[in-house]
C-alpha cells in the first residue's frame, strides 16, 4: 500500500560500515580518478620554473617592497607601503644612536644622492646636446631656403638650461598630441579672454541696474574660467 510520499532510498552500504564523520555515504564520494576541482590549478604548475626572460624573484621582491602595511606613527596608525616602513624604522634607530643603524643610513642616503645627481647631469648635458644640435640644423635650414621640413618637437627654444642650478627643463609639447591639446587650450583661453572684452564692453554702456548685476556675474564666471585656463597654461609653460 502506498503512502504518497517518496520511499526512502535504498541502503546498499555493507552492514559494517559505519557512516559518520569523515565517512561519507559511498555514492556520495569521489570517484576513482575523478578530481574534486576539475576546474582547479592543474597539477604542479605553481612549481613551474620561469622562463628564460622571466625575473620572477624580482617581482616578488618589489610585490613585498611595495605591499602596504600599517605601522603606529605617534598616536595613530599610517599605512605605508613596506620599504618606506623599512627606511623609517632604520632612520629611527639611527637618531637612537645605534652606530649600525647610523652608517647603514649614511650610506644609502650618500648613494642616493649620488645617483640622483648622476641622472640630472645626464639630463642636463642630453639638453644642451639636443639645443645646440637643433640650434645648428634650423639654422642650416633658414640659410639653405627649406622651409617644407617639420619643426622639431620640442622645439629647441623650449629647452630652458638654467646653468646656476644645473637644471634643464622642456617649456612646452613634446608631442603631436600635445600640440593638439595646448592649441585646445588657447583657443579657450582666447574665446573666454574675447567674452571678457565684450562684457566690459557693454557695462560701458549698459545702465539698467538689473542687467548690470547680471553683467557684472558673466564677467566674474568669465574670469575665474580664464584664471583656471591660465593654471593650466602655466603647469606646461605657456600662461
């Protein structure tokens, strides 16, 4: 006689095996052969040697170096990237007077600085190079009449050498997109610097007060527009 209820599945478990922790019903196990993460990593490929062109000790080296961890600074916590906690530890130690601390610090800081200012006489003399050469080769070019040759970018009258300092900057594009970006620019500055002009000019003549205020406010928009133009020009060199 049935019941309407699903009869309970049948128990092909042998009589002595007990199921329970860590023994699981025996069609519910894996099957010989089978994975149980058939999507997984596949077998020993963690362990897998790099390859020629690969320096994977460096990247972990600069994964570590640069791995953010939180360090007390005072009465709170910063978080910083794990060399810099390295550097501040050692520096700290060193105002300590620990003697060891003191010469390791000396010597990283000399090290640095000696490389940094390496690279900014070699930046400086690759400016001075790169100005005379093209100084050289436009002239050569206006005295030979040629005209239909680009200029070159950037130009050698952007490179500005400041030989108190020692320091060589570039003032102004260095690339065609970047031609097309400040000319964006100057064209806003332009058309804002042409609406400021037509505003001014009809506060000379306009003498209802009403419209005057609203004059007045066009022309605070328009100056604090240029005022921002003007920022951008001048981080480039071209205010």
């Amino acid at each position: 006689m049935t019941t309407g209820k699903n009869p309970l599945p049948s128990n092909n478990h042998a009589s002595d095996y007990e199921v329970g922790y860590g023994k699981p019903p025996t069609d519910t196990r894996f099957k010989p052969g089978q994975s149980g993460n058939p999507k997984g990593r596949p077998r020993g490929s963690k362990n897998k040697q790099p390859k020629l062109n690969e320096e994977r000790l460096k990247g972990i080296i600069l994964d570590e170096a640069y791995r953010d961890i939180t360090v007390r600074d005072g009465d709170r916590n910063v978080t910083v990237p794990m060399a810099q906690a390295v550097m501040r530890a050692l520096a700290v130690n060193a105002v300590k007077g620990q003697h060891r601390s003191q010469r390791l610090f000396a010597e990283l800081l000399g090290s640095t600085e000696r490389e940094n200012k390496q690279m900014s006489d070699e930046w400086v003399q690759t400016a001075i190079a790169y100005k005379v050469e093209w100084n050289e080769e436009l002239q050569r070019r206006e005295a030979l009449g040629i005209t239909h040759l680009p200029a070159p970018l950037p130009h050698p009258d952007q490179v500005r050498i400041n030989f108190k300092t020692g320091e060589a900057r570039i003032q102004g594009p260095m690339m065609k997109e970047d031609v097309v970006e400040l000319e964006k620019w100057q064209d806003k500055r332009d058309m804002w610097a042409q609406e400021l002009v037509e505003i001014d000019n009809d506060l000379e003549t306009e003498e209802d007060e009403g419209i005057r205020k609203l004059l007045l406010d066009d022309k605070a928009h328009a100056q604090k527009i240029l005022g921002m133009i003007n920022q951008v020009l001048d981080a480039i060199g071209y205010a």
